[in-house]
C-alpha cells in the first residue's frame, strides 16, 4: 500500500531530481526517486560484499568504463572494519 509522505527540497537537489526524471523518462518525480532509492539499495548491497566500482559496458562499441562510486567505497570499508573487528 501506497503512503503519502512530503520530502523538501532545496532549488539545487530539485533540478536534479527533475533532470534524473527527465533522462530516465519517468512519468512523476515519486518513481524518478522510487527507482534511484532501488539503485542505491542494490548498489549498497554489493558493497557490502566488498564491490566498489560499477562496469558499464556499450554492447554496440564493447567500450567499457568503470565508475567508482565514493559511498561505496565507504559502505564496503566499514562492512570490511566491523567484520575485522568481530574476527579479533
């Protein structure tokens, strides 16, 4: 079920989200925000295995890039201190 919740924006984070609905060509800025939350989850999740970067490959030019996603790094440093910590 569906809640209601009211978040505020400051001008900049506004334009983002707008841009990030635009691109994505999402029909509201609720599913814009929906779907980049999943995003982050997903990606926070494989940090915590230890993943830090994110390959993206154009399958037209098999170009590949890999991006480095600083809060990743953070996530999976941490995961990796606690799991250190426990293991003494």
């Amino acid at each position: 079920m569906a809640q209601k919740i009211v978040f505020s924006f400051d001008e900049r984070s506004l334009k983002s989200l707008e841009n990030v609905q635009g691109r994505g060509k999402f029909p509201t800025l609720a599913t814009a925000l929906s779907d980049s939350i999943q995003i982050s989850e997903f990606l926070q999740d494989q940090a915590e295995e230890g993943f830090s970067e994110v390959v993206v490959r154009n399958p037209k030019t098999n170009k590949e890039k890999t991006i480095t996603i600083p809060s990743l790094r953070r996530v999976g440093r941490s995961e990796s201190r606690s799991t250190y910590s426990s293991a003494s």
